[in-house]
C-alpha cells in the first residue's frame, strides 16, 4: 500500500505526476514485482483508472495484463482485477456512462472505435480467446462473471473473428453452454446474453448450441421466470431462441422433433381480465409470437412449415392463440402480431384452416371470427397496421384453400343471401368494402375478393352470377360490370385517400378474375364501353401516379386479348390486336405494359407474401399478383405481335392440347378410380390377412390347450392305472378313504365274537346272580332257627363276601365290554354306510370319488411341476458352481503343472550338485592321499567326528560334576 500511496499522489512536496506516468510505473510494478501482493494492488490500480484512462491503459497494460492472466491464475483475486480491466478498456458501452463527467468531450471520432481497436489487438494471438475460455471454466465467481463480460464484448467488437476462434478451439462452445446450468443467476443471465452474440449469423455455431440441449434449458429458464409474465431474462432467452431457429431448417427440425413446440403452449395462456398489462409482458409476448411465426414462416421449406403447423393444431396452441385473438383488452399490437402469427399457422394447411373457419367470436348471436375481422378491415377507424394484418390472415385462410374459397364466394350467390338481414356474411363485407368511400377499403376488399378467386376457374364462373341492386327502382347489374363501372368513373367519385389505390385495386381483381376464364372475358368484352376505356387509358400521356394504372390496363386488355375464345364476333383476338395497332401501338402498349414490373412498389411486394407497408399510400400491389404479373407479362407480348395466321395455328395447337388434356385427364380419373379400387382393395386384403393371422393364432392357441388337455388326460390316466395296479395288488376291491372292504370283513367277524363273547358273559352273569339268591333264600327260612352251628354261619358269610366281590369284578367288566362293543356298533354303522359308497352299482359314488381323484391328481401335477422348476433352479446354480469349480480346477491343474514342472527343475538341479558332491569327494580324497603320500598327517573324516563327539561327551561330564 505505500508502493500506490507513492504511486496514486501520497502527500509529497513534488510535483503530481500524470495519469499516463501513473499507468506507466503501475505497469512497470505488474511486470517487475515478486511479490503477488504488490502485482495484485497494481492491477487493481490500473482498474481503477481503467475507465477514465481508456486509451492509456489499453496502450501500454494490455500486455501486462494477459502475461498475467496466464502466470498467476492460483490467484483468483488479481485474475478477476485483470479481466474487469481488460473489460473496461474494451467495452463500448461504458463510454456513453463516462462521457457526461468527462473532460474531454470533444475527443475525435477514433475514440469511438477503441473497443474495435483493442479488440483485433487481443484477439490477434488467438491464444489469448483460448485463454480466456478456460478462465470462464473457473467455477470462482469473481473469475468467471468478468470472464463472461469480456468474452461478451469482444463478440461484439469482432463477432465473426471471435466466433471462427472459438468453433475451432477444442470444446469451445461446450465450455460456454455450461454456464446456463450454473446456479448463480447473475453468471446464468449473462450467459444468455452472451450466447446471443455467439450465435448470431453463424450457422454452425447455432448447430452445436442447439445440440447441447439448449432448447431443453432455455425453456426451463422460461417457465422458472414466469412465461410471458417473467422480467428481461425471458426476453433475453427468447432473443437467443430467435438466433437458433431463425433461418435455421436444421434447428427447426430438431426443435420440432424434440417435442418443444408442445412447450410454447402455456406461454399464450390469458386471462379474463387483460387490462393493464406491463411493457414488458407486452415485449414478452411479441418475442413469442415472433418465435411462433419463425417455425412456420413462408420462407422455410414446405415440408417443415407443414409439419410445425400440424404440431401446433395437435398440442392445441393454434386455439391458445385464437383465444387471444378473440380476448378483449389484449393490447393493439399484440392483438395485431397475434393475427399475423395465426395467419402463419394456417397457412396452406387445410386442418388449421377448417378448424379456423370453426371459430366463433364470443358474441351475442356468436358470429365467425373471419366475419369480425373483416369488419375490422374494411373500418377505416382501425389502425392501419391492423387491417393490413386482418388482410394477411383472410388471405392465408384462402391461400390452397378451395373449400374455403367456395365458402366465401358462395356467400355472394342469391341462393344463399339471407334474406331476413339478421347476421352479416363474409362476401357482404368484401362487397360493401369494395364499393366504400374509402380507397384503402376498396384495395383491401378488391384483394381479398382475388383471393377467393385465386386458381380456381370454377368459382370465376359462378362469380358471374352475382347481382347487385344499385339503387331503388333500377335493376341490379352483375359485380363484374359494377368493377368495371367505378372503374371508369374514376376521380368523378369523392373517395377519401388515394384515387389511385381504388383504380389499382379494382383492376388487380379484373385481371385475376380474367385469367385462365374465357367466360369471365367474354362478359367483360360484351359491355361495349370496357374496351374504349382501356385503350383511352393506356393512349394517353399521364403524369407517373397514373403509369401504373396504365399498366394494369394494359395487362387487363392483354388479358383479354389472350384467354379471348373469339365468341364475340367485335372482340374477337385480331380485331382488337388491329385496335391496339390504331390507338395506342405495339411498342407504346409494350412500353405502358413494363410500367409494372418496374415500379418499386412492385419490387417490395414480390419479396414476402405479408402485406406489410409504411403508410396506406404504398399499399398498391399484392404478393400473388406479381407472380400473376411475372407469368403473363411475357406471354401477352408475344401475343401482341402474332399474326392472324399464327394465331389460327396456335388455336388448333390449343384444341389439339385440350383434346389431349381431356384424354389424359379422362385417364387420370380412370387411373386414380382404379388407384382407389386398389388401395380398397388392398385394406380388404390386409384387414383379412390381419384377421387370418387372428385366426390361425387363436387355432394354434386351441391346438396347443387341446394338446395340454391331451397330456393331462393321458396322465391322469397312468395315474389312475397305477393306483388301480396297486389296489389290486392289494385286495380284489377298490380302495374307499382309506378303508377295504376285507378289513370291513374282519371288522364284522370280530365284532360277531364280540357279540358271542358279549352274550356268554350275559350267561356267566345271570348264573353267578343266580347262586346269592339260592343261597340266602335257605337263609331266610332259617332265620328263627336257633340250631345251627355257629361255624357253619361264618362259612357261609365269607363264602357270601367272596361271591359279592366276584360279581363286582364281573359287572366292571360287562360294563367295559358293553362301551367296547357300542363303540364297534358305531363303527360297523360307518362300514355300513361306506360299504353303501363303495358300491360299483352307484354311480354318483365314484364319480365323486372321480374328481376327487382328480383334484388330488392335478394339485400332485402342481406340486411337482413346482419341484421340477426349483430343481431346474438348482440345476442351474449347480451348474454355475460346476462351471465356476471348472474354472477353479483348468486354474489350480495350471498351477500344478507349473509346479510339476519347478519341481523336475529342483530334482535336476539337486542331481546335478549330488554329482559336483561326488566329484568334489572325489577330489578331497584323492588330495588326503597325495598329502599321506607327502607324509603329512591327515585325519579322516570318521576319526574327526569320533573326536567332536568325545569332547562332547567330555564336557557334559565335566558340567554334570559341577
């Protein structure tokens, strides 16, 4: 801080310095300093005085400045004070805020251009754009927003040098799409705004953003601002879509396949009550209207327009915007852009036009919205931009519409005028239009009457048949010689606005309703008066105002000369040639009929098929005029000068060409009869070769039940055969729960002895019941008798005793016996009845027991099915463990070879030391004989060991004694 003190004018004795000395030493301190501190308070220095030194610091720091966005990048903080700078020095923008305190006002024009300047300096070493994109990466908030600012500006200075930079920098324009996700909205919105310059004017630069999801996160950004009710961010969004899709068919293509049309629909949601609507909703909803109009605009290709406007009739936004077509209190130019944007939408589509033509105004009798807009249009009280839009939407309703042409001219017919008065119709307007005071009135409706009539003959003709009543007492004339009575009346008629335009208008009709419809041109001819005033017209010398109705006069005599059937012997196509010869001359009428295409109205008419003009003055030509106009100005010249001759030949060329055309039209229907017989037929075959294949899949699905049957049958078979097998390998009898009938048989042999045992213990008793009476009746009658014994008396009381405890025993076991054989009386009951079930002769019996049978056969069937799949299960997982153990065994029989093949290695290596061993034996032995040969003493090996093991022993005597 003492270094800026020093630097920015501390309190010193001296001389201040000057600002570009201050810049100089500060840049000095950028380049020289070691220490990040003293850099990082010159940089923030030079950013201070990066707005009112402009020029200074962008001179002399620019340098500096890059050196240290590419050596000091760990250090957010310096990074961010050199990108503010660098920002400063370049941006245009910040000038116009310093320019009001500024000294120097009155600096030269090159000022201005500094940013330019600077820029093409910086973005000279395209190292430095590299540079910077990477910084943008940065997720530091104080690297990356002033990142995106320069980035931002040096695409305004030097968009397509910059843009070229970063479509070949490796993921250049991925590094930027990332800043639409980041969380920070201020990074986010100036993203957009950065973005919007990157795309402009570039194709493939819009190709790559659109693909990086850009729709999908654009639109998202929409819906979280609100729509329409949203702030400039959704104005900037939407500008940035406008750049993506705007002459763009790919993007339009990948827009409308992504489903995104579906999206726009809740953008035109309106209320009630749309009163008070703020400026920038207004903006909002222009830009969206704007973007509508970009997917279906008459200059794409026919293919994509078609399918954009079918997708926005299925997900229901062509009726979103009807409803705020018909809305009231929706704003003058909304209302106005939303006319136009449905006018688009229905453009040569014939569902949006049928359904177009459905929509009622919510009025009281409702009335259709195509009657309330004309009364718009030919109301010389609404705005002009206005009835040039109601203009444009009538005439897209009838643009390749031929039902809805029918429509329109039908309500002209007598047969159809209602006659009550109640509602107004459609070609009532036009009509009342056509012959207003109002000159602008009487273009609009004469253009939208040519409209109804374009390409198609049909209508030209029944056109004819219109009538009008003039005035009370005299009796109507046709509208074609109404036209051509204001025509001729010209300035007689006070009319408000241009004079021209009324005279321009009616003969704009006239020559559409004329071309390609000799009959139309035979009842124009038939009035007398119709040829003299053309030829008058086109004679005489106007001023330029009047040149172009002296074209279109000509053009309408031309017409008639060409599409002429020589009907009237007066007009037929020689005699009037030879009156254009007299009155005006070829070349003259040649000339007069060039006006057209030379006017400069003409010109901007022929770009684009919207109406669209700066004041009603130029309003004089129609789009599908001058395509009338460019395809029969040639032809009708080279008319003019034919002879009779050629003429003559040219007329059987003609009939020899109808003849052929009918021909080939008559095989045409033929051919497209035969093609629907085809296509009939071709349903019939496939709706029954679909019903054949319902067929053969609903036998094949009956064959493979009735097979299943089959197999069930079949088993239950076996099974019964089997159980039948075993019960008589058993008994002779069938089996009844359980129960057979030999053990029903011994049952009743032993409840038989049961019963004879029963009955002879019924015998023992009664006789043992029998011996107390015998013995106590004697007792009785010698009860008085004194001479008896007393020993005979107590032998005949013990005997008594013994004979009572017998008959307590006995009667226990009667009573056990009794509850024995009740019990197999109830069981002899149940063989009864089960004996009665077994019967063969009851039929109803087994047939129970049949199915039964059955249901224990087919849940056993169930059972085992189930078994069957988890042992399949088991199966399986065994498998994969054999398979996984196979594995493991090739694995460890690897390991085992390996190890086989280690263990031959040792064995041979153990070999090979056993014989050196052996040949080292051999060598010490032989040198302990040499050295005994010598006379040196040598010891054995055995008499070496016998010694160790001796002074073993030695020692462990010693240490025992101790």
């Amino acid at each position: 801080m003492n270094f800026l003190r020093g630097v920015m004018g501390g309190p010193s004795a001296g001389p201040q310095p000057s600002g570009a000395e201050t810049i100089q030493k500060l840049c000095d301190r950028v380049a020289s300093s070691t220490l990040l501190d003293d850099r990082r308070d010159a940089v923030r220095a030079l950013k201070s005085l990066s707005k009112k030194y402009r020029l200074e610091v962008g001179t002399q720091a620019m340098e500096h400045l890059i050196h240290v966005l590419q050596t000091d990048r760990s250090d957010s903080e310096i990074i961010g004070y050199a990108l503010d700078t660098l920002y400063n020095v370049i941006a245009n923008d910040l000038e116009e805020e310093e320019q009001d305190d500024s000294e120097e006002e009155n600096l030269p024009k090159q000022i201005d251009d500094l940013g330019s300047q600077f820029t093409e300096i910086f973005i000279k070493q395209q190292e430095n754009v590299t540079l910077l994109l990477s910084l943008v990466e940065e997720f530091d908030f104080h690297v990356r927003w002033p990142g995106v600012k320069l980035l931002t500006s040096l695409l305004k200075q030097q968009g397509p040098q910059v843009q070229q930079i970063i479509l070949v920098s490796p993921m250049g324009v991925s590094r930027l799409m990332d800043l639409l996700a980041d969380s920070r909205e201020v990074i986010r919105n100036d993203g957009v705004l950065l973005l919007q310059q990157l795309t402009k004017s570039n194709a493939a630069i819009q190709k790559i953003v659109a693909f990086e999801n850009a729709f999908e996160r654009l639109l998202d950004i929409i819906t979280e601002e609100g729509n329409s009710d949203g702030g400039i961010v959704v104005e900037d969004c939407l500008l940035l879509l406008q750049n993506l899709l705007k002459n763009n068919n790919s993007n339009q293509n990948f827009f409308k396949e992504g489903s995104y049309i579906q999206r726009m629909k809740p953008w035109f949601e309106v209320g009630d009550d749309n009163c008070g609507w703020s400026a920038q909703k207004v903006t909002n909803l222009h830009l969206m209207l704007q973007l509508v109009r970009v997917l279906v605009s008459p200059t794409n290709p026919p293919g994509a327009t078609s399918s954009c406007q079918k997708a926005m009739f299925l997900c229901g936004l062509l009726q979103q915007l009807c409803t705020i077509l018909m809305a009231t209190g929706v704003p003058a130019d909304i209302l106005t852009e939303t006319i136009n944007t449905v006018s688009e939408v229905i453009r040569g589509c014939q569902m949006n036009q049928d359904y177009f033509a459905s929509v009622n105004a919510p009025s009281n009798p409702p009335r259709p919205a195509i009657v309330v807009l004309l009364m718009s249009m030919v109301n010389e009280r609404q705005p002009f931009v206005l009835r040039c839009a109601v203009l444009y939407c009538f005439q897209c309703f009838l643009y390749k519409n031929q039902k809805g042409q029918g429509e329109i001219v039908s309500t002209l017919l007598p047969s159809t005028i209602d006659a009550t008065g109640n509602s107004v119709s459609a070609g009532q307007l036009l009509c009342g239009g056509l012959f207003s005071t109002d000159s602008l009135s009487n273009w609009c409706a004469a253009v939208a009457l040519a409209h109804a009539l374009q390409e198609n003959a049909s209508l030209k003709e029944q056109l004819l048949r219109v009538q009008l009543a003039t005035s009370i007492g005299n009796p109507p004339v046709s509208l074609l010689q109404q036209c051509t009575n204001i025509l001729s009346q010209g300035d007689k008629i006070d009319r408000r606005g241009s004079k021209v335009q009324t005279r321009v208008g009616l003969l704009m009709l006239l020559c559409t309703w004329l071309s390609n419809c000799s009959i139309a041109v035979t009842h124009f001819l038939h009035n007398t008066a119709n040829v003299p005033f053309l030829t008058g017209q086109i004679a005489e010398n106007l001023g330029e105002e009047e040149q172009l109705v002296q074209g279109l006069c000509a053009l309408l005599l031309g017409i008639s000369i060409y599409y002429n059937d020589n009907s009237l012997e007066n007009y037929r196509k020689e005699k009037l040639k030879q009156l254009i010869e007299k009155r005006i001359g070829r070349e003259n009428f040649i000339e007069k009929l060039g006006f057209i295409s030379k006017h400069e109205l003409y010109s901007r008419a022929a770009q684009k098929p919207q109406p669209s003009f700066s004041s009603p003055d130029h309003m004089m030509f129609d789009h599908e005029f001058t395509k009338l106009v460019k395809e029969l100005e040639g032809v009708i010249s080279k008319a003019i000068y034919k002879s009779s001759e050629e003429d003559k030949k040219e007329e059987e060329v003609k009939k020899t060409l109808e003849q052929h055309d009918n021909i080939v039209t008559h095989y045409k229907k033929v051919i497209r009869e035969q093609d629907q017989e085809l296509e009939e037929l071709k349903q019939r075959v496939n709706t029954l070769t679909s019903q054949n294949e319902q067929l053969q899949a609903t036998v094949t699905q009956q064959v493979s039940q009735i097979q299943q049957h089959k197999d069930q049958y079949n088993l239950l078979k076996v099974q019964l055969g089997k159980d039948t097998q075993q019960h008589n390998s058993h008994a002779d009898t069938f089996q009844v729960n359980g129960f057979q009938t030999e053990e029903v048989s011994r049952l009743k042999e032993e409840l038989e002895e049961w019963k004879t045992k029963h009955e002879l213990l019924q015998g023992q008793l009664r006789e043992r019941e029998a011996v107390p009476e015998q013995l106590t009746s004697p007792q009785l009658e010698m009860g008085t008798a004194e001479q008896s014994p007393q020993t005979s008396k107590s032998g005949g009381l013990e005997h008594n005793d013994e004979l009572q405890k017998e008959l307590e025993m006995l009667r226990s076991q009667i009573q056990l016996q009794a509850a024995e054989i009740s019990k197999l009386q109830m069981e002899n009951q149940k063989l009864q009845v089960m004996n009665a079930a077994a019967d063969p002769a009851l039929g109803d019996g087994a047939t129970a027991n049949s199915s039964e049978l059955e249901g224990r056969l087919q849940q056993e069937i169930k059972d085992l099915k189930s078994e069957v799949k988890a042992l399949s299960e088991e199966k399986e997982v065994l498998k994969q463990h054999l398979d996984s153990s196979s594995s493991t065994v090739a694995i460890l029989q690897d390991e085992k070879s390996k190890l086989q093949q280690e263990v031959a290695e040792s064995k041979k290596e153990q070999d090979d030391l056993l014989v050196l061993l052996a040949d080292q034996d051999q060598k010490l032995l032989a040198l302990k004989i040499k050295l005994k040969d010598l006379g040196f003493p040598v010891e054995d090996e055995d008499d070496i060991e016998s010694g160790d093991q001796g002074d073993e022993d030695e020692d462990g005597d010693e240490e025992e004694q101790d």
